[in-house]
C-alpha cells in the first residue's frame, strides 16, 4: 500500500487517543518497512510471496514486543515502533493478496467498498488464498514514473506489480483493500488496549 494510505489509516485509529508524538512514532515505524532493506528479502513485512504464516508469526512478534516493551523496560518508544511494524503488516495483507477478491466472489459482489469483514475465517484459511511474489530486481522498474505501469503489464499474473492494490489506480478493490486495511487496524489496536491495564495504556497512548 503506497505511503500516504498507511499514514491516513494510522491517523484515522490513533489521533484521537495518542499523543501526535506517539502518533508520528508509529508513522515513522509504518512507513520503514518500506525502505529498501525492508523491502527486500522479508516478504514477512508485507505478507508477499504468500508467506501467510511467516507474516501472522511476525505480526504475533510485533505484539508481544508491544507489551514486553510497556511493562519492562517500560519505553513506549519501542512499543509505538512495534504497533508501527505490525500494523504495515496488517494492511499490506490486505493490499498484496486476493482476499478481497475471494471476499466479493463470496458475496458475490458488493456495491458498497467500506462493506468488508476483514477477518473472515473462511478467506483467511482458503486454499485459493495467495499474494504477489516479488520478482527482484524486474519489479523495481515497475516503479519509475509515468512508464512503470507499462512495465507491471510485462509481469507474470502471480506478481505483486500485478496482483497489488497498493492505490486506487489499481481499479475499484483498492477501495475494499483499505476499508479492510482500516478496520483490521483498528481492531488490532482494540485487542492491544484491553490487555493493557490503566497505567500501561497512559504510557502507550502517551496522554497525561
């Protein structure tokens, strides 16, 4: 999902209980998976290559992280870092695969894009389930402006050039893709804060 998504779904879940510096710490966060060392070689940060179960297992690392982090060495620094990592994870999830395809396929279609269950357990264990592999380096010519999508169309159809949903360019389920990626978020930061006792969600959320 290109930047300025995961900034927008970050600051749409988190503005009105963080602090704005907790909330540009988990930005900052977010958006370095995107470098390139992050981008290379850890399909696991963006749930590419269908590496679902390295990608959950990374998620799951990132959340107890988030809560080592709060109770010892009590640094919400490393706990706004972690919430950064695995949220990227989450809405790349929904970006980089064919869930929401195989959702409207279920559904058989639907006209309105914020109506998503992005934790359906039947897509989630479909054997049809898949994401774009990276096909390094071809993809990164994908990349360069204006030419770069005429470069995607040269892809294989198993690619992420091909299969993403980074950004509505990408036709009408870049629309389903970030309404799941939304609400995915939102739950995931709902299920941190109801492990956390009074003190610990002070320090996460920063507020005084």
């Amino acid at each position: 999902m290109q930047s300025r998504y995961h900034v927008q779904i970050i600051e749409a879940v988190t503005t009105r209980s963080f602090s704005q510096r907790a909330v540009q710490a988990v930005i900052k966060a977010n958006l370095g998976q995107d470098s390139l060392q992050g981008l290379i070689g850890h399909p696991e940060y963006h749930f590419d290559d269908s590496a679902f179960e390295k990608g959950w297992d990374y998620v799951n690392k990132q959340r107890k992280m988030l809560f080592e982090s709060l109770r010892e060495p009590k640094n919400p620094n490393l706990a706004w870092a972690a919430f950064g990592r695995l949220s990227h994870a989450l809405q790349d999830f929904y970006a980089h695969s064919n869930y929401v395809s195989l959702w409207l396929h279920k559904v058989g279609g639907s006209k309105e894009s914020g109506s998503i269950d992005p934790l359906d357990k039947t897509i989630l264990t479909h054997p049809g389930l898949r994401s774009g592999k990276a096909y390094i380096p071809w993809d990164v010519f994908t990349f360069i402006p204006f030419i770069g999508k005429y470069f995607a169309l040269l892809m294989p159809d198993d690619s992420h050039a091909r299969m993403n949903l980074d950004s509505p360019e990408r036709g009408p389920m870049f629309h389903f893709a970030y309404a799941a990626a939304l609400q995915s978020t939102e739950l995931e930061l709902k299920e941190i804060t109801s492990g956390l006792d009074a003190e610990f969600q002070k320090m996460f959320f920063d507020r005084s």
